[in-house]
C-alpha cells in the first residue's frame, strides 16, 4: 500500500527504500506497457492493409488498460510522497542552488560532444536560410507522404532544420545545457546514441500521429536527452542535485502546456515521442544498482554512440545536398 505522508516521518531508511522501490516498480510498468502500445500502434499504421481494426483495437486494449491502470497507481503513489512543504526553507533554496550549479557548471565544461553536435545541426540551419525555409521545409522536413513514399532519410533530415532563429537558439540553448550535463554524468558516447534514437523516435511519432503536416526541429532529440537524464537521475540519486529531476519534470509540464496552447504550431508527437524514446533508452542503459562511483565502462555502448555520431555527421551532409 502506498505511504501515508503524515507517517513517514517515523519510519527507517530501510522502509523509506522499500517505498521508493514500490514507485520504481510502478513507473517501470507504466513505461513497459506504454511502449507496447505505442509499437502496435506504430506497426498497425504501417500494415493496416495486413491487420484488421478490430484486431488493432483489441491488441491497443490488451497493452493500453495496464499501461493506464500502471500509470494511475503511480501517480497515486506519488500523492503520497512529500513534497517541498516538508523541508526547512533554507535546505530548499540549497538544493535549488545545487540545481542551477550543476547546470551552470555542466554548460562551462569541455563538452565537445556537445557541441560538435550542436556544429551538425547548425550548418543545415544557417544553409537553410540562403536557400529559402519553404524549399527546405518541401525537400527534407519530416512529412509522412515522402516518408511512407520512400524518402526515409527525412526521419532524420528534418531535425536539422528550424522554422525560425528563436526556434533555432532556443532548442541549441537546451541543448547545450543538457547535452553538457548528460556528458559529464556519463561517457561522452552516450550524448549522440541517445540523440539521434530520440530523434528518430520523434520523428516516427510525428508521421504516424496526427496533425499531418510537415515538422521541423531537435527538439525530439532534445526532449530525448532530457527524459534520459530525468531516468537517470532517478536510477543513479547521488550523482544529481536533489532538485534537478524537479527541473527536468518540470519542462515536461511546460512542454505539454505549450503543446495544448499551440496544437497547430508545436509537432506534439514529436516531442512524445523523443521522450519516450529516452525514457526507454535509460531504462535499458542505465544500471539502477549503481548509486555510487563511477560510471560502468560498456563498450558496445561507445561503439554504438561512435555509430552514432558518424550517422548524424553524415544526416547533416546529406541534408545540406538535398536543399540545393
């Protein structure tokens, strides 16, 4: 049964963990379920000419219930945890200063990962504007009939463009931040590993999901690296801030609050989709075992983020061909 907040003030270590397994386990579900859903969905939108709609649906229903009956019981779980009103003020304004340091000191570091990425996407963009935003927006934004017709490099095309300049520094500005943070808690190989499936991930989400039109953006990608950091923050406490997963929540909320305002404007499955994608990505990369030290050395995981980076060194080149 999930904790009253009034008692936890009495109880051991040992019960604290036992509850804050109990969420682990509920999010863990949540997730499992939820990413069945979206794969049947995603498989019945590819084949629906193969699979009937009354198998579709009894498939969605199978996976669907638990994934929303594992969601509901943990935020019922998460009710009952205490929030900020249980600490002295002055433990508050520390741990929000912790916060904002990690991220000030993260963005200062020599995070060339970082931004030999943020080189790849900038190149696209700047070009972008020499040849005309509609003409690049036609001949590589993510737009299902040229996917779904063969164009498949565009999952990954459209990431590099932007529909504006505030479109452009505000995601670069992001993801400076947190592509900084993500390699200085971790080997620099994981940055374009999680970026580039994230990114992808959002990019299939946006043909698939309505509003059918064309997208543009990182932010998939973004978004991606921000709910892998937000896992990983959960599965590895010590090496974070204790409000920096308040933070990351927190643009998720804004995220959605903008996405309602701007339904038209802001490619909400992309989004859903790299964060899903980087939830999951942490789920199976990120070792929940391993509170304390250094980070496990896996080497099949900096060959896949070597393969990564040469994937997005390569996206950025072919992109900048397809717009002249």
């Amino acid at each position: 049964m999930p904790l009253d907040p009034g008692a936890r003030r009495t109880l051991d270590p040992v019960e604290l963990r036992r509850q804050a397994d109990v969420g682990r386990a509920l999010i863990k579900q949540a997730l499992l379920f939820g990413s069945l859903t979206v794969a049947v969905l995603v498989l019945w939108v590819f084949f629906r000419k193969a699979v009937s709609f009354q198998l579709a649906v009894t498939l969605l229903g199978a996976v669907g219930l638990p994934a929303a009956k594992a969601a509901r019981s943990w935020w019922q779980w998460r009710q009952t945890q205490p929030g900020g009103e249980w600490m002295h003020p002055d433990r508050l304004n520390e741990m929000q200063q912790e916060a904002v340091r990690t991220m000030a000191d993260a963005a200062k570091a020599r995070a060339w990962m970082t931004r030999g990425l943020i080189a790849c996407i900038t190149v696209p963009s700047v070009l972008e504007v020499f040849v005309g935003v509609e003409h690049a927006v036609t001949v590589a934004s993510v737009e299902s009939k040229a996917i779904l017709a063969g164009d498949w490099w565009r999952l990954l095309g459209g990431t590099y463009l932007h529909g504006s300049v505030f479109h452009f520094t505000g995601n670069m500005g992001a993801l400076l931040v947190y592509g900084s943070i993500l390699e200085s808690k971790a080997s620099r190989l994981r940055l374009p590993l999680v970026y580039l499936m994230s990114a992808l991930g959002g990019s299939i989400a946006s043909v698939v999901m309505p509003p059918d039109v064309p997208s543009v953006g990182a932010s998939g990608g973004i978004v991606g690296v921000i709910g892998y950091l937000y896992l990983f923050s959960r599965r590895q406490e010590v090496k974070f801030p204790a409000l920096f997963r308040g933070a990351t929540a927190s643009i998720f909320a804004g995220l959605i609050t903008a996405g309602a305002l701007g339904y038209w404007y802001i490619d909400n499955p992309g989004h859903a989709g790299g964060a899903l994608t980087g939830f999951l990505l942490a789920s199976v990369m990120v070792d929940p075992a391993r509170s304390w030290g250094e980070d496990v050395e896996q080497p099949f995981l900096d060959l896949l983020g070597w393969i990564a980076a040469a994937v997005l060194v390569a996206g950025a080149v072919v992109t900048c061909v397809a717009m002249f």
